[in-house]
C-alpha cells in the first residue's frame, strides 16, 4: 500500500494520459467510423469493410511502428498514439452502424420515405436515432479495446499507465507492472458497466 | 388533386406485376383498389407516391411527376400503421408538419386538432410511445401522422387488415369521417370495405385492371361475379343467424 501511495501522483496523471490517448481515440473513431458505417451501409459495404477489417488484424505493437516513420501523423508521442487507437476502434463503430441501420424494420423507413423526408431527413430523424442502442454497443467495444491497446502505446513514448508496465518489465519488479496494469484493468471495466448502463437505457 | 396512370407497366422478379394499367382519379373522388393478394393493388398505390418508378408509362399528381416535396401532400397510411417507435405519438403526428417546417405553436394546435379528429383524446395519447398502443389505437394515430399536413390525397393501403372486425367496422367509420372530402384511393382485398369507403371501386386481377365501376353496380358486373357469390353467402349466413 506504502509502495502505491509513493507513486499516487504519478499514477493519477498516468491515469489521466491513459484515459485523454484511449477516450479521444474513440472520439476520433466515432466521428470517423459513423459516417464510414452509413456508406458502407448505403453503398460501399465491401471496399469500406475490407479496410477496417485488414486494419484490426494489424497486431497493435507493429501498427505503432508503422506509423513511427510517417511525417504529420507519426513519430513519437501521443498522436500517432491516438490515431493507431483509432483505426483499431473504427471496426466495432462502422459494424454496429451497418447492422443497426440494416436491423431497422423496412416498413419504417419506407414510412419516412413515403411521408416526404429527404435521404438526410430520413437518415437523421428516424433511421440513425432507431439504430443509436446498436451503435452504442460498438462504442463500447471500441472504448474497451482502446483502454486495453493504449497500454502498448507506451512503446512509442506516448505515456498513459504503459509507462509503468514497460518500466516494469525492463527491472523485473511485478509492483510497478501491477502499478499500470490494475488501474488499467479497471478503468477498462467501468468504462464497460457505464457504457452498458447507457445501452440498456437506449433500448 | 388529380391522379392519372397511363399505360403503367411494373415489373419485379423478370415479371410484370403491374399490366398496362390506365387509371384516372378526380379530385375528391373516394377510389377502392381491391383484388386478391398479388394482384398489384399496393404497388399501384406506391407508383402514385412515386415510391416505385414505373418500367413503361407515366404517373402524374395533379399533373406533375411526383417528388419528395410534392409527397408532402400525399397523405400515406399502411398497414400496422408502421409508427416510428422512437418518437411519442405527437412526434409521429408532427412528422410532415416538421419537414414542411411550421413553427412549434401551430404543430401543435394541429397534433391536438388531428387526434381528436381520429378520435383519440390529445392529452392521454400525445406523450404515449407507439409500443404502449393497441392496434386500433396505432393506426388511428397512423391516419393521424397522414392527416397531420392536411393531404390533398390520401392514400391507405390495407389500414384496417391487421384488426378484428368488430374495431375494423368502428375505425372505417372514424377514418372516413376523418378524410371528409379528401381524394382518397384506399387499397383492400375486403369487398365489403371497398363498398364502405368508397364511390368507385377498381377491380385489379394479375396487375391488370379488369373492372372499373361506381360503387353501386359493381357487385353486378360480370368481372366481380365471385365478389358477389361470397356476398350472397355472406348474407344468407347472417340472415339465417340474425
């Protein structure tokens, strides 16, 4: 406990890098992902699906070195951190978009059409609202994910509670793995249980 | 408003299931489509909102091909009443009053107006959810979403299908005393209700139209002779059982 309460400072800004890398990449994906996921759905369903998917095989570590070399987005540091973190989170966002958007029952949507809502009109007023509870559960697989895989980010010097298990790793001392990794662990898991809560409001 | 199909062919599945079908309807004129199941009645109906493009033929509303904003003032009921489940019943009901842009006050002294016209009291249903009404009560409020804009033509595919009989008899009555005067092409497979809602009945078999005739000679017509024997059966029935 003494050994917690030593590093309680930096643990809590860690803490905080951690949530800033692993939050503004879901931002990020949601911003992105969302419209991604409503061409997929009304046209590009393969190309776009394709490129997310190939995308997540990337393993994580090697997506980090990948993106050291490349000039604006790359180098070290928190923004080619955030940006790995985003592509990983863009896969469960465009999915959930394309399955709820497709799980709306056709009646519905045909209603709007045959009222006089414009694509626009139809696709915010009625079709986006009625497939939110399934974008929501993307969401939060995407914000999982990213809390877990921001631990790595460490590697490229982007700090968040990787630095401690990097540290750790390097002189061997399970304290300072568990240091990062436990509030990891459970940041991971109340993101989760909110998210849930959110979910089963929505539906 | 004017509907007028010229010639209008649709076809579906490397079939035709729309046949060369010629159709006039005058303003204020109250239309039934009936015919048998896959008779084409529906797609008729969806070609006059432009939801289906004819493969040959025209459609014109009031002269003009119809588009989005000319379908704004095509009232549109289905079955089910196909509510949007996200949105309370006045939401529903202020849909197209919210696409066509009228200020709050006016939407709804008008949501009040219309559900009252449909016959549901404003101030127990406005807040209520779709999935917390009752069939009948779901498609009043569907009739109600239609009426909302005031349409200048209605058009009502099989809006009392899914209900039992004695609620079907009790909403025919409500919904046609709700369209007024209303141009109005209704879509049924029940003789009984083409009789009851309109002056002017339409007979479609295989998508073609066989039988065009004004309300009252229509059970005469040759074409409708199995209308007619089911009727007859119908009445011996009830005579007997009344």
């Amino acid at each position: 406990m003494s050994y917690v309460g030593e590093h309680l400072a930096e643990v809590l800004t860690r803490t905080g890098e951690h949530l800033a890398l692993s939050l503004g990449a879901t931002l990020g994906a949601v911003l992105i992902g969302l419209p991604l996921g409503v061409l997929a759905e009304r046209r590009l369903e393969r190309p776009v699906l394709a490129v997310v998917d190939v995308v997540q095989t990337i393993p994580s570590l090697a997506l980090f070195g990948l993106l050291l070399p490349l000039p604006l987005i790359g180098g070290i540091g928190a923004t080619p951190a955030v940006i790995a973190l985003l592509l990983y989170a863009l896969l469960p966002i465009v999915r959930t978009t394309v399955v709820g958007l497709r799980g709306i029952d056709p009646a519905i949507v045909e209603a709007a059409r045959g009222l006089g809502a414009t694509d626009r009109q139809r696709l915010l007023r009625v079709e986006l609202p009625l497939a939110f509870p399934t974008i929501v559960a993307g969401i939060r697989v995407a914000a999982v994910t990213s809390i877990g895989t921001a631990t790595i980010a460490a590697a490229i010097g982007a700090g968040g509670l990787g630095t401690f298990v990097f540290r750790g790793v390097a002189v061997v001392d399970n304290r300072l793995i568990l240091l990062g990794a436990v509030p990891a662990a459970l940041l991971a898991v109340l993101t989760d249980v909110v998210l849930r809560a959110v979910e089963r409001r929505l539906s | 408003m004017d509907v007028a199909l010229a010639s209008v062919e649709v076809h579906a599945g490397g079939r035709a299931i729309v046949r060369d079908v010629t159709l006039t309807i005058r303003k204020g004129e109250r239309v039934a489509l009936l015919g048998p199941s896959g008779a084409g009645k529906s797609t008729c109906l969806r070609l006059i909102n432009g939801l289906v493009e004819p493969a040959r033929g025209t459609v014109r509303v009031d002269g003009r091909v119809v588009d989005v904003a000319l379908r704004r003032s095509i009232g549109w009921v289905i079955q089910d009443g196909a509510l949007f489940p996200h949105l309370s019943v006045a939401d529903n009901v202020a849909f197209v009053p919210h696409l066509l842009g009228w200020d709050a006050a006016r939407i709804d002294a008008r949501v009040d107006e219309v559900l009252a016209l449909v016959g549901l009291e404003a101030e127990r249903f406005r807040r209520a959810m779709p999935r917390k009404l009752s069939g009948g009560e779901r498609q009043r409020v569907g009739v109600a979403r239609a009426l909302a804009a005031r349409p200048r033509l209605m058009l009502l595919d099989e809006p009392f299908a899914a209900l039992d009989p004695l609620l079907r008899s009790e909403l025919q009555r409500d919904v046609a005393r709700a369209l007024g005067d209303t141009t109005t092409v209704l879509v049924t497979h029940d003789v009984v209700e083409a009789l009851t809602m309109s002056d002017r009945i339409v007979l479609l078999r295989d998508g073609a139209v066989v039988l065009d005739a004004p309300r009252d000679g229509f059970l005469r017509a040759p074409a409708a002779s199995d209308y007619a024997d089911t009727a007859r059966r119908a009445l011996a029935v009830l005579g007997g059982a009344l």
